[in-house]
C-alpha cells in the first residue's frame, strides 16, 4: 500500500468530518474548519500529482455498505478531483464573506463539507456501486443547498431537484441490479474486460440507458434538464458555483465511465449520445438568450456547456481508435467550464451580496467602475465564448475539429455524412448563441446605465468596497486563470489533457495546431453568429425602451406543463384506483357478509370520502356500545376460518 | 448453556409485569427491559433443545437457532427502546400498558424459541391477544373498534394458520422446524393448499395482503410507543411464522416453482405497491407509517418467497432494517404529537425549527427505509433484487422495478415531511420545544443504528448467507 492510495479515503473522509466539526462546533472554529478543510483537500489532490499515477493506486473499505467500497486514482479521476478541490477551496474563501450575515451557517457547512467529500467519492469509485453510494450521498446533501435560503422559489427549485435526484439515483440502481446480474460484478475495471463480449446486447444497452438515466438527469441533460435553471439559481452564489461547476461533472463523471468502459468505442450508443448531447447544447443556449436573470442564464449556460461536453463524449465513441482529440476536447471542456463557472457565479454572488438582486433591469450597471468585477465578467466571456486567447478557445476547437474529423472519416468511405453537417452547424450556432448571451450579461452589467439615475448613483457610490480584498483576490486569480491557461496551452492544457487518455484508452496522442486558419475560422463563424443574434435578436426584439423582457413562452415549460402534472396527478390517481381497487376487495367481501348475516345496512355501510377512517367502521352515535357488534365480527371472523377448514378437511 | 434457560427471559417479565401493575416505577420497568434483553443475549449460548410436555405427542418445544437468535435480539432491543420512550409519552395508566406490553414481548420471545409448530402456534395466539389491550389502551371509541379489528383479522389469519396445523401435522409427524424442511418428498396439492393457507394467514400479521386491512386502523389509534412496536415488531411475528412455514416445514425444494409461490410472489408484490401508493395518499402521519409498514414488510415476504440464497439474505436484512427504520419513525410521529399534539402531516409544517432532532432522526431513519445509500434500507433492497434477477432471469427485473417504484413512493410520503419540517422559510416563527432523555436517547440510538448497520452489515450479512446454506 503506498501513499497515494491511502490518501484516497483522506480525501473523501476528511471533509465528511470537517463538516461534523462544523455542525458541532462554536462560531469561531466552525469558520476556520470551513475553509481549511478545502485548502487541505487542495493540497492533497497536489500532493497527489506529485507522487505520480505510474503505481497502481487503490483503496478497498471491504464489506463497508454490504458490497465493500472501493477507490482508485488515474489521470482523469485526478483532474476531476483538481477541478473538485478548486472550486471548493475558491468557493469556501469567498464564502468567508459573501455568508458571513447568513442564517443557518452550521448547516450549510455541515452538507457543503459532505458534498464535497461525496463528490470527490464520485470521482474516485473503483467499482459502479461505490461510485452509486457517494452519488447518493452526494445528491441529498446538496439538496440541502439548494433549499438553504428557504423562500418559495427555492423550495420549489429544491423539491424539484430532490425529485430528479431520488427518481435518477433509483433508475441508476436499476440499471446496476442489471449490470450485476449480468456480469456478477459491478467493479469498473472488470465491466471493462467483460462488456464487449457480453452477447445479448438489447439487455446491455437496456442496462446502460438505465444506468446512465441518473447521471443524465445529474448533468442536466436535455430532457432531464428541467430542474436545473431553477435550482442553481436560487441557492447561495458559494452554492450555485459547485452545482453548476462540479456537481454537475459527477454525472457527467458516470456517463464517461459507461462510456469509455462499458461501450467503449460503440458507434450506436454515441450516435444516441450526439443527438441528446446536441438538443441539450442548443436549447440550453436558447433559453440562456431569453433569460433575464443573472443566474439563470449562466445556469442555462451551464446546461448548454454540458452539451458540449457530451458532444465530445459522442465523438470519442465514434471516432474510435482517433479519439484524442474527441477526448483532449471534453476534457479540456470540463476543466474550462468549471473554471468559468466558479467565475462567473463568485461575480453574481459579489453581485447579490451588495444589491439581494439578480434581475437584469434592476441589477443593470452595477459593474461600472468596479475593476476587478469587469475583469471577472470579461474573462468568463472571453473563455465561454470560446473567443481565441482564452481557454474556452482550445476545447472548443478540438470539439469542433472531431466532429470535422469524423466528417472526413465518413466522407472519405462513402458513407452519409449530412446528420453530421448538421451537428456541426449547430455546435457552432450553440457557439454563436454563449456569445450573444454572455454578451447581454455583460454590458448590462458594465456598460450600460441603469435606467433610474439615482439607483446608478447608489451603485457608484459603493466602488472601491463593494468587496473584501480577499474575495476580489478570489474573483481575480479564477478571472485571470483563463486567459493564462489559453494563452500557454502547449504549456498547461495539452499536458492536462494528456492525463487523461488512460482512461479513455488512447492509443496515440494528438498534436492538434490551436491558431491555424481553418482552426481559427471556426471560431470566427461562432463570434459572427453570435454577434449578429446579439445586434439583431437580443438587442432589437428582447429589449424594449431600455427594458430587458422576458420573451420566453410560459408554456414552453416541460416542468410545469409534462412532469409535474404526469409524476404528482395523472400517475398517483391512476396508482391509488388500482391500489384502493385491490385493497379494498376483501374488505368488501367483509361488508357484504355483514350485511347478509346480519341484515343490517347501517352497520356495513361507509360513505367512502366522508372521513379519514375510510374503511373503517362509521362513526356510531353516542352512547350505543361498540363492543357487541365488533364482538359479533370478531367471532364471525373465527368461524370464517373454521369454515374453511372444515371444507378443506372434508375434501381431503 | 441448556436450552431451559431460555425459559429464564421467557418468564421473566411475567411475574414482574404483575408487580409493575401495582406501581409502574420508571427505573425499575427500565432495568427490567435492559436486563431481559441481556438474557437474550445470553441466550445465544443456548445450545441443544428443551421440550416440556404438554400434549401426548405434542410438547412444547424450546431451541434456539440462528434465526431465532437474530429476532430474538432485535425484538428485545426494540422493546427496550420504545419502552423507554413510552415513560415520556404515557399519562394515563402506565402501570397496565407496561403489563401486557412485558407480557407481548414475552410471547414475542416465545415466537424466537418455538422449536415446533404447536409451540410457535401458542405464542403467536397469546401475541395477538396480549397485544390486543395496547391497542385498545387509550379507551376511545375509535381505538375499541381498531382493537376489534385488530383481533377479528388476527384471529381470522390464525385460524387460517391452524389449518395449515392440522393438515402438515401429520404429514411430518409433529410439525417440528427442521432447517431444510420437515416434509421428505414433493408436497400434494392439500399440503401446498394448506402451505397457501398459512402463508395467508401468518401474512395478515405482517400486513400482506389480503389481510393487511387492520394495520391502517390499529397502528394509528394505539399510543405511539405501541404502534411502534406493532409495527415494526410485531409484523415480524408473521413474517416468522411464514420463514418457519417455508424453510423449516416444507422447505425450499418443495415450494420452488409451485403455484403456492407464484401465489405468494404476487400477493406481496402487489402489497408492496399498493401500500406505498395509500401511503402517498394518506394524511394522517401515523396511519401514513402504518401503510408503509404493509408495504416495507412485503418487501421481507417477497425475499423469503423468492427461495434463494441472496433474497433470504435480503429478507432478513430488510426485516431488520425496517424494524429500526419503522420504530424510529413510530416514535418521532409519536414525539411530534405527545409535544405539540400535532397528527396530520400537513400540520407538522416548520415543524424542525421547534423540534430538530426528532426530525432528523426521522429524516435518517426514512432515507434508510427509501433506500438511499449509505443508510440500512440501500444495502437489503440490493440483496433483494438480486435474488429477483437470480431466481428468475427472466422475469426477475419486475421484482425489482416493483421494489424502486415502491421506493420512489416512500421518497413521496416520507420527504415532503422533511422538507417541509426543515425548510419553513426564514421569518418562519416557532418556540423550541425541549425534548426529555426518554425522547431523545431511543430516536438517537435507532438512527444511529440505521446508518451503523447500512455501512457495517457484514458481520450480519454472513451470519445470515451461512444460515441461508444451511436451509436451502
């Protein structure tokens, strides 16, 4: 047993106890807890790269939770568990302000800490069930989270996110019974020996839909996405910034781990994985456009930005053996995302911490003259946008060119390739689309003047300590991080990404030129796209006298209009009539008998909705003795059953 | 150690609930529940068996075996628990609730120890009747008429039981529990009858279907400590009589494939759904528990009818994991309403404001009974599907779908409780309420439990995969 794999349990127990030391502890320990505890995380999760991947690194709890857990590191896992400690060391130090006047703080702590022990339990699983565990515990303790500020929005959001939580955790289990069943074990490294030779592939692909349903719904994958604009915005900006940063990479996290290990290299399942990945990706960008609410959009934006991912998860499938790009692509893409992400929600927050808005209209021109702010905002564009020199730039790029690549693939062999051009155009007017709506966030916020004058005094007045130094410091260093990591991408980028061929079994390496003409052009069409949306779209149809409108249809609500409906009225009447129906049957029976034998219909009569004592005896007036009739049933009942005895007896 | 000593917390609460009814003295009530689940604990070194006559060719029948000794333990552990929480809740005539209630966990135990059908029998007899006045223990109108119920679905599923008695007894001559079954050969359609009929009835104690009717009307009118252990101990009397009925009679071999488990798969499926479907409908909380509790403990029966080594495990881990589940979540709706009087759901709104630790505990406790890893109820559900899929390859995922939408239904009538209960909103007002050691130690321990044994269940996981060797 070396270092590294005792590490792993370090770093998904030690948060748990963190968040207990939280819970219990007074005021003054409890602050320092819920910032050290992330920073130790960081400094394992580095200290973990510096012992290197090359030995085999694995962590067994045997028998812990029936099955035994179990945890293992490679390339992968480890980026996911930088990006992880990153945001949680980032979030926990703005934290520091931006909850300082907040209610319940023990609380919050308490299941921030556990999330982030969960979440990098998600990231670390050896084996489906582990990872299923933490997932679980993962999903309830961030509902709390979400519920945190308790106002009807927020539970509404909370219940929602709850209910896809436990509906998406219970799907997975199901798909793992499957898994289980059909190859007796649930380890990931042997699924991975025993899958493709699995013979019944109905049953397997049925398995894996199943088991991927939880991770979708995780992910915010279009049409399990409906919860999530509703639930990042409305949690604490700390809170908002991990949703949408990592939480959402641990579904994503369960997709990669199907997909490079169970359908490894499987055209059929990323064709699906395209299509999906696609709507996801345009519709999340098309609602981020319509939306006026800070967070809202950048939660749209999120959803959009996961399609993006699954485009390069698709990709790697179908490209097979010349996945590296596919696969630096999505990687790189995770990586950016949360980056930006923790960014762009520490600015919202900084936002909602002076002004308890988060309203376009009446948050408009908060930027202006706040530095630190502008450069957040414009960095988070810049990356997101995918605009060369910033991060966003490379990962899309590699996107874009594997679904090229695939085109030529498909070309050079004769067969259609048109679905594929589409696909193309829609990555880049997806593209197009995060441009013309993180523009809209931005000179909102730092251009234009707010439409009352005095209110833009009122936010004037508040540069220079809108902030403490150490959230602006916060602010600044992710800002800054994106057009460092862009601009040194063969320094820093490729060689993360690197990492994590491993485990996508990359056979060899891909050496893609960033800043080439055609590389470039791509980019040049998505700022085109985008440029026109915002100048012919945004500015013209969605504002009005300077006013920014939400144009969005309410109808177009899959939430309110399909799943509520169908999960809380058309499925539980149609469940309680078969369930009434078949429960009642012998009680029935009883009150018929009732009624012959005793020729007495007030005893066996019950109106059915007229108490809670449904089937249940009526009410008898005052003063008239219960005993003797229920006596009068007792005995019937007893003799019911020597009845029965005695035909039986007679038959034998 | 001989197996007379198992007479020793067999009779031990007899005389001293007849002294308790005099004066119902706290500490000694307490000592005497601790005590006598140290006996059993001690029993589990009881080796051999010990008969006492009774009938010429009948007596009755003292042993102790492993499945003996997993219940014996826990009923004597729940007892203790809810007994204790009972000194806080009680007003009204401790001194003859604590009377039957000693004397029901000493039929309980009897049920543990019975080494044949004739005594199992007897004791599951003076179970219903003993546990009868706990029912009744509040006096209404309502709670006479639930106790009347109680006993008419009781007596009706014992009688059916007793026919089972008298068609098994001669075909094995004595009808004693011997692991693997008592009956040579394939069983005649009479014996697979009376296999249905006693299945059938010992299923009406544990709230299968079709006699699972009193539950909802019973457990919600006696005081919460009783429906505590009605529910979450007493269903298992049943759910015993059937595992002695399967395993220890006519074993697995004969029953694998017959109509009587087709029967009997069907019947507790569908109770498992249909109780967490009037469950989710159900307002009241504690009847709302109650009709959980048909559908939690067919989980149990489906285990045991799937005739396997891992739906057996399943079984008996579900059987033990709900009662902790079920008995915790008794006795917080019994804390919501001994200190605030509160009885429907809707009313406990904001109700972990005043109120936080008997929430979650029943949080935990109802995740655990969801089956939300890392809590107990994750770790049976897991066992209990793969029986499915192993017992049937290709019909063993409707078990299993069956088993999660149950599951998603427990999430719909157990969270909105707590999330409601958790999150009023910030100006919501409340005055803390102050809960006694009585409350707060059984719900503490219960929910600690829950989490304990969904992380550690190995020692109890192959126990029970040993036992399931010897028997099947």
């Amino acid at each position: 047993m070396n270092l590294s794999s005792i590490l792993l349990p370090v770093l998904v127990l030690l948060p748990v106890l963190g968040g207990l030391v939280c819970w219990f502890a007074g005021k003054r320990l409890r602050a320092l807890t819920s910032w050290v505890v992330p920073t130790i995380e960081l400094l394992l999760v580095i200290l973990l790269a510096a012992l290197g991947f090359a030995a085999p690194i694995r962590f067994d709890f045997p028998g812990v939770c029936g099955l035994g857990l179990g945890f293992t590191l490679d390339g992968l896992r480890w980026i996911l568990c930088l990006m992880g400690s990153v945001l949680w060391f980032g979030s926990a130090v703005f934290g520091q302000e931006y909850l300082a006047h907040a209610e319940h703080k023990s609380r919050y702590y308490l299941y921030y800490l556990i999330t982030e022990g969960a979440t990098l339990g998600v990231f670390l699983a050896a084996d489906l069930y582990t990872l299923l565990v933490c997932f679980e515990v993962m999903s309830v303790a961030s509902w709390t989270l979400v519920a945190h500020e308790e106002t009807p929005g927020a539970m509404k959001a909370a219940d929602s996110y709850l209910a896809f939580a436990v509906i998406g955790g219970l799907v997975t289990l199901m798909g793992l019974f499957m898994l289980q069943d059909m190859f007796g074990t649930v380890d990931i490294a042997r699924l991975q020996a025993l899958a493709p030779g699995y013979e019944n592939r109905t049953r397997l692909y049925v398995a894996g839909a199943l088991t991927s349903f939880g991770f979708c719904a995780k992910c915010g994958m279009w049409p399990l996405h409906t919860w999530l604009p509703a639930a990042h915005p409305v949690a604490p900006a700390t809170a908002s910034a991990l949703l949408s940063g990592i939480i959402t990479k641990a579904g994503i996290f369960g997709i990669l781990v199907l997909s490079a290990k169970v359908f490894l290299h499987d055209a059929a399942w990323g064709n699906v994985m395209l299509a999906f990945a696609m709507i996801t990706m345009f519709t999340g960008a098309v609602l981020g456009v319509f939306s006026t609410n800070l967070k809202r959009t950048l939660a749209c934006s999120s959803m959009s930005q996961i399609g993006f991912i699954l485009t390069g998860v698709a990709m790697s499938e179908l490209l097979g053996e010349e996945s590296a790009g596919a696969v630096h692509g999505l990687t790189l893409h995770m990586l950016n995302h949360s980056l930006f992400k923790l960014t762009l929600f520490l600015a919202a927050g900084a936002v909602f911490m002076n002004l308890h808005e988060l309203e376009l209209n009446r948050i408009r021109g908060f930027g202006r003259g706040k530095p630190i702010l502008i450069v957040s905002l414009l960095m988070g564009l810049w990356g997101l946008a995918g605009i060369p020199g910033g991060s966003g730039y490379i990962s899309k790029t590699l996107l874009h060119e594997s679904i090229v690549e695939y085109i030529e693939i498909l070309e050079e062999s004769g067969r259609a390739f048109g679905a594929y051009r589409a696909a193309e155009w829609i990555f880049l007017v997806s593209g197009g689309l995060t441009l013309a709506y993180m523009l809209k966030l931005f000179i909102a916020l730092c251009v234009e003047k707010n439409a009352d004058p005095r209110r833009q005094k009122e936010f004037d007045s508040m540069n220079g300590h809108w902030c403490t130094r150490v959230s602006g410091a916060v602010l600044l260093c992710c800002a800054l991080l994106i057009p460092a990591l862009g601009c040194t991408v063969y320094v820093s980028m490729d060689r993360i990404a690197a990492l994590a061929e491993p485990f996508f079994h990359v056979e060899e390496s891909a050496h893609v030129d960033y800043f080439t003409l055609g590389n470039l052009k791509g980019g040049a069409i998505s700022i085109g796209i985008g440029l026109a949306v915002y100048l012919l779209f945004v500015r013209p149809v969605l504002m009005r006298k300077g006013e920014y409108l939400d144009r969005w249809p309410a109808f177009l609500n899959l939430e309110d209009g399909l799943y509520r409906p169908l999960l809380l009225k058309v499925l539980p009447f149609l469940g309680t009539l078969a369930a009434r129906t078949v429960g009642t049957l012998l009680e029935v029976l009883r009150k018929g008998c009732c009624v012959l034998l005793y020729q007495n219909n007030h005893n066996g009569y019950v109106h059915p909705r007229e108490n809670e004592r449904f089937t249940v005896y009526e009410q008898l007036p005052e003063g008239t003795r219960g005993y003797g009739a229920s006596l009068n049933f007792s005995l019937l009942m007893f003799s019911m059953g020597l009845v029965i005895i005695l035909v039986f007896l007679f038959l034998q | 150690m001989t197996a007379l000593y198992l007479l020793l917390p067999l009779l031990l609460p007899v005389p001293v609930a007849f002294l308790a009814k005099r004066k119902a003295e706290k500490r000694s009530l307490i000592t005497l529940m601790a005590v006598e689940l140290a006996l059993v604990l001690l029993g589990l070194l009881c080796r051999g068996e010990c008969a006492l006559p009774f009938l010429p060719g009948m007596p009755i029948l003292l042993r102790l075996d492993a499945v003996g000794k997993i219940f014996s333990v826990l009923f004597a552990a729940m007892f203790l628990l809810a007994g204790i929480f009972g000194f806080e809740y009680l007003h009204e005539k401790p001194e003859r609730y604590y009377l039957f209630y000693l004397l029901t966990l000493s039929a309980m135990l009897g049920l543990c120890y019975a080494g044949n059908l004739l005594t199992f029998y007897l004791f599951y007899e003076a179970m219903t009747l003993l546990s009868f006045p706990l029912v009744l223990h509040e006096q209404t109108e309502a709670s006479r008429r639930a106790a009347m119920k109680y006993l008419g679905y009781s007596l009706f599923g014992a009688a059916l039981a007793l026919f089972g008695f008298f068609v098994i007894y001669p075909a094995t001559g004595g009808a004693a529990f011997v692991p693997g079954g008592a009956l040579q050969g394939t069983a005649a359609p009479l014996l697979l009858a009376a296999a249905m009929a006693m299945i059938v009835g010992f299923g009406g104690k544990a709230g299968m279907m079709p006699l699972h009717d009193w539950l909802p009307t019973a457990h919600p009118e006696a005081p919460a400590p009783a429906s505590a252990v009605l529910s979450g101990v007493i269903t298992k009397g049943g759910v015993l009589g059937i595992l002695r009925t399967i395993f220890y009679l006519y074993g697995a071999d004969a029953l694998r494939g017959t109509w009587v488990q087709w029967a009997g798969l069907v019947l507790a499926l569908s109770t498992v759904f249909t109780g967490s479907m009037l469950a989710y409908k159900e307002k009241v909380l504690k009847k709302r528990l109650a009709y959980s509790t048909v559908s939690q403990v067919s989980y149990v029966l489906f285990g045991l009818f799937l005739l396997n080594g891992a739906g057996f495990a399943g079984a008996i881990l579900q059987a033990v994991f709900h009662s902790v589940a079920k008995v915790c979540l008794f006795l917080c709706a019994g804390a919501f309403i001994c200190k605030t009087g509160k009885t429907r759901v809707e009313q406990l709104y904001g109700i972990g404001r005043s109120m936080p630790l008997p929430l979650f505990c029943f949080a935990v406790t109802g995740l655990s009974l969801i089956g939300i890893p890392p809590f107990a109820g994750f770790v049976s559900k897991w066992y209990l599907a793969e029986g499915s899929f192993a017992a049937f390859p290709e019909l063993g995922w409707i078990g299993a779908a069956v088993l999660l939408v149950s599951a998603l239904l427990t999430a719909g009538y157990l969270l909105p409780v707590v999330s409601k209960g958790f999150f009023p909103g910030e100006d919501f007002p409340y005055e803390p309420i102050r809960c006694g050691l009585c409350i707060r130690l059984p719900l503490i321990g219960l929910a600690c439990a829950a989490l304990l044994l969904g992380l550690f269940p190995t020692q109890l996981l192959g126990w029970l995969s040993g036992l399931a060797a010897g028997i099947l």
